[in-house]
C-alpha cells in the first residue's frame, strides 16, 4: 500500500461560389489566426512525464508539508500518497526557510533519488520579512539542483503575507511562484494553500491547516498533477 514516510491552420473563385476580395481574404485568415493563438492559450504549456505509481516523491517543505496542527497520517503527503499510489516522502521541517531547504536538498536527492519532487517553501522567508530577492534566489536554486539532478519538478505557490486577509477572508499567491514558474517553464499548483489558508474551517492555527485543510490541499494537488500529465485522469 502506498505510504508516505516522514524525513526530517487562398480563398479562390470557383462557379456558383461567393468571390472574396483581397481584405475579406485578410481579414479571414487573421480571424482564423486569432482562433488558433486562442486554442493554444487554452492548452497546457506544459506536459510532464507520467509517474507511475510505486514511484518516490519527495515532498519538500516546511511546516505545512510537515503537517503541523495534523497528525502526521493527516499531512498532505500521506493523503497525497493514499490518493495518486505514490511513495510520498514527508521532508517537511516546520520553520525552515528557502535557503535552508536549499541546504537540504542535495543530501535528500542523493539518498531517495526521487521520481518527482513537490516544492513548496518560501512562507517562513515571508513571515520573516527576509530579503525578496534572496527568497527568489534561493527558490530559482532549488528548482535548477532538482531539475540537474533528473527528477521532475511541480512547484508549490506559497501565499502573500496580508494584514487585509484577516479581514477580507481572502489570500493570494506570492508572485514570484508564477513569475520563477514562467521563467523556468515549470508546473505549478496554484492558489492551493491560499484556498485553505483564507478558510478558517480548514486551518489549526492562522498559519496552518487542519486535517480537513490538508485533505483539500491534497486532492488540489493530485488535480494539478493530473492536468500537466503527472497522474492519469
């Protein structure tokens, strides 16, 4: 049973046929032009490779990979892994930072060599008020280590730390998890702790999830991993 384990496209004239003119012509293709470039807009960017079930995947975090204000059965990498048949490992330390799981990384590559790695850091970085730069440095150094050392990579948005939220029942992602995503071409699960977050059935605390939270996050997830090809629908 899968289980997830805690680390540390000329118009032309025929008879009886309508002539169209030069503009019409023009006119027609650039239609035909904009319908394309829509159609692909509506396409995923990106495929990813499929990963089979049985497969290691390394959950990469902080407290809310670690499942704080959960039991460790209820954080998102168990239910994660009941729900996709993966072996998803709990590499969640509650207070690290970016550049800390940076430290990190190599070491848990090394020794799981994982088949996909699920990246969702940079909340602590954010409560800290620590330098925005360097939090996108250290993200932009995660991604490329996991993507040198082969496995692939879905990347976790993190939410924007806002006095407004406590009051507007609302969150959003950082934007520099769209930002380093577009720039790098990489997956990314969207608005999936934002959602939780700015729910306050679904936290233990103002800054984590509940069971029920990580459970949402969870199947969040699996459908992110379906869309970009990860998991079959």
């Amino acid at each position: 049973m899968p289980a997830a384990q805690t680390l540390g496209t000329a118009g032309e004239f025929r008879h009886g046929a309508t002539y169209t003119g030069p503009m019409q012509w023009q006119r027609r293709h650039w239609l035909l032009a904009c319908a394309a470039l829509a159609g692909c807009s509506r396409r995923p960017a990106l495929r990813a490779d499929p990963v089979a079930p049985g497969a290691t995947v390394l959950a990469l975090g902080d407290s809310l990979t670690h499942g704080t204000g959960a039991t460790p059965d209820t954080a998102y990498p168990a239910v994660l892994a009941a729900l996709t048949g993966w072996q998803v490992l709990n590499a969640g330390v509650p207070g690290d930072t970016s550049a800390q799981a940076l430290q990190r990384l190599p070491a848990l590559l090394q020794e799981h060599t994982p088949a996909l790695v699920l990246l969702s850091i940079g909340g602590n970085d954010f409560l800290r008020r620590l330098p925005e730069a360097d939090t996108r440095a250290n993200l932009r150094a995660l991604c490329m280590a996991v993507r040198a050392a082969g496995p692939q990579l879905l990347l976790i948005a993190v939410p924007r730390p806002s006095v407004a939220a406590a009051f507007t029942g609302s969150l959003s992602d950082h934007p520099l998890y769209g930002e380093l995503a577009e720039e790098l071409k990489l997956p990314l699960h969207r608005q999936g702790w934002s959602e939780v977050l700015a729910d306050e059935r679904l936290r233990s605390d103002a800054i984590h999830a509940n069971a029920q939270g990580y459970a949402q996050f969870a199947r969040g997830l699996k459908a992110t991993a379906q869309a970009v090809g990860l998991l079959p629908r």
